[in-house]
C-alpha cells in the first residue's frame, strides 16, 4: 500500500475487522473499527465515523472493556457536537 492510498486503507481496515469477525475477538474488532472511524473522520465522512464508533461501542459493551467503551462515547459526543 503507497501513501496515501485511502482505497488500500480502506481494504486493510475491512480486512482487519473481517478476520476479527471470524476469528471470534470484540476487542480486536473493536479496535479496528475505532481506528477505522478515525480515518473516516479525518477524511470529512463523519457518518462513516460515527458508524464505526457505534460498531466499536456496541462490540466494547459485550465484553464489558468500560476504559475503551469510554473512549469510544467521546469520539460519538465529539461527532455530535
């Protein structure tokens, strides 16, 4: 992936939250997904981020991580602002 290849991120990202699907981690998908969120918010798609901050808080509140699942409600508080 070259720099500044947003459709190669993009790939990766989904790759990344596929795999974490399959291979059965919230957290890690979680992790992806914020991740995700934040490059789709430094690209001006703030549904697009908000979106994955939703996945990330829903998949953080099934396996209970409250300091990660706090981050991801600033993220939603900061987008709705």
């Amino acid at each position: 992936m070259e720099k500044g290849d947003l459709e190669g991120a993009r790939e990766a990202f989904e790759n990344s939250i596929k795999l974490g699907k399959r291979l059965n981690l919230p957290a890690e998908t979680a992790s992806a997904y914020v991740e995700f969120g934040l490059l789709l918010e430094d690209l001006g798609d703030k549904d697009g981020a908000k979106g994955c901050f939703k996945q990330a808080q829903a998949l953080y509140q099934g396996v209970r991580l409250d300091k990660e699942l706090a981050v991801v409600k600033r993220h939603l508080e900061r987008l709705a602002a």
